[in-house]
C-alpha cells in the first residue's frame, strides 16, 4: 500500500477517534507515523503536533459556535502550559529515539487507563486553586511539547476536577489550550527535527478532520462507554508494542 494510502487510512481511524471520544486519538498518530510510514520517533511527534493543530483548531471552531468555550480560563491555563511546552519539545529532540518511544508507550497506557476509569460531572463549580491549576497547566503543556500529543484525555479531567467546568464546556475549553501548546511546542522545535514529509502529513491531517466529522456522529449511535473501552483496548496494544521495541 502507498504512503498516500496509509497516510488517509491512519489519519481517518485518528479522527474517528478524536471526533467519538473527544479527546486520546491523538495519541494513535505518532505510532502510526513510526509503524506505517516510517518517520523516526522525533520526526512523528513534531509532525503529530502539526496533525493536533489542525484537528484541534477545526474542532474549537465548532464548540466554539455552540457557546463551549471559556476563552479567559482557557488562555489562562494555556499560559501556565506554554515554557513547559517550549523547553520539553526543545529537550524531546536530544532524547535517544529508544527513550523517547518507551515514554510514549507510557503515555499511551495511561490514556488507556485513565479512558477506562469511569468520570464523574456533577457541574459544580469549586473554588479555584491557583497553584493546583497552574499545576495542570504546566504538566500538560510539557506532555504536549515532550510527546507530541494534544493531552485530551488529560486536560478535560484537569478543567473539571481543578476548574470546576462541566463536561461541555471542559472538552470546548481543552481545545483552545490543546491548540495553544501545540502551536508552541511546533515552534520551538523548528529545525531540530529535520526534514518532514509534508506529502504525508498534510493527507494525515486532511482525513483525521474529515474522519472526526463522522466519529461525531458514530457517537450518536454507539454508547460512549463501549467506544471508550475498545479505545482503549487498542491504546493499550499500541503501549505494549511500542515497549517491546523500545527495549529490544
């Protein structure tokens, strides 16, 4: 199969994903650029960073529309994400390309685990914690930066458990900051990573967009849960896998 081929089919399974769950499908795009077309584990991270910008900004413009976005909590928390953002993805380039796929692998499981942990959103507003919210901030925006992942699946619990946003308002919010770390972390590492195929990377991006329209509205028809947990089963394969190869 072609790179062109694989490149649709990876980014639509990315975007399906993303526009089910709403968050963690990013985290299938730097295995699938490793695995199936090739790039080395830094080159994959920043082009998924690239791939993230584009899902995130199309989806913010969405939610964005519907009123689900709270713009000066948001630039707030982005704030705190951003140096962490710029230094981590200055540091992932001089990482060995082992290290830098096992602390992916890691990253991977959590998601998996954290996706089958069940949520609660009571919509109670909690008093803000400056330090506990530019906590979450910071961690974010360095797992963006290091791993070249939006970090969904971290910064929606994060907005609801430290902020105290409903659940709406919470994966509305977690794009703008997504977008902001993302935007951050690709800058900073600007000619550190070498050539990038952007033949690729634009197809990937073109169909994880056009892939989340219709994870939409696959999530209409299939109970939340259930996509979770095959999600999850998946992202827990990936982990193990790109473990093994890591430390073979």
């Amino acid at each position: 199969m072609s790179a062109l081929l694989l490149a649709l089919a990876a980014g639509a399974v990315v975007g399906l994903a993303l526009g089910a769950l709403g968050g963690g499908g990013s985290v299938l795009a730097v295995p699938a650029l490793i695995y199936l077309l090739g790039f080395t584990p830094a080159a994959a991270t920043t082009a998924s960073l690239v791939i993230v910008i584009a899902t995130s900004a199309t989806a913010l413009y969405g939610h964005a529309c519907d009123g689900n976005v709270h713009w000066r909590t948001g630039a707030l928390f982005a704030a705190a994400g951003l140096p962490p953002a710029i230094l981590a993805a200055a540091a992932s380039g001089r990482l060995p390309q082992a290290a830098l796929t096992l602390a992916f692998a890691a990253l991977a499981a959590l998601a998996a685990v954290r996706m089958l942990t069940p949520s609660a959103d009571d919509g109670s507003m909690r008093p803000v914690r400056p330090l506990r919210a530019g906590a979450a901030g910071a961690g974010l925006g360095a797992v963006t930066g290091f791993l070249g992942v939006g970090g969904g699946f971290l910064a929606v619990p994060a907005l609801v458990g430290v902020l105290g946003l409903r659940m709406r308002a919470a994966v509305g919010t977690s794009l703008l900051v997504i977008t902001v770390n993302s935007v951050a972390a690709v800058a900073a590492r600007t000619g550190t990573t070498g050539h990038l195929d952007w033949a690729v990377i634009g197809p990937f991006g073109g169909a994880a967009i056009l892939g989340a329209w219709d994870g939409k509205r696959l999530a209409g028809k299939v109970s939340g849960r259930s996509l979770q947990r095959i999600f999850a089963c998946v992202l827990l394969a990936v982990a193990v896998l790109m473990a093994i190869d890591a430390l073979l």
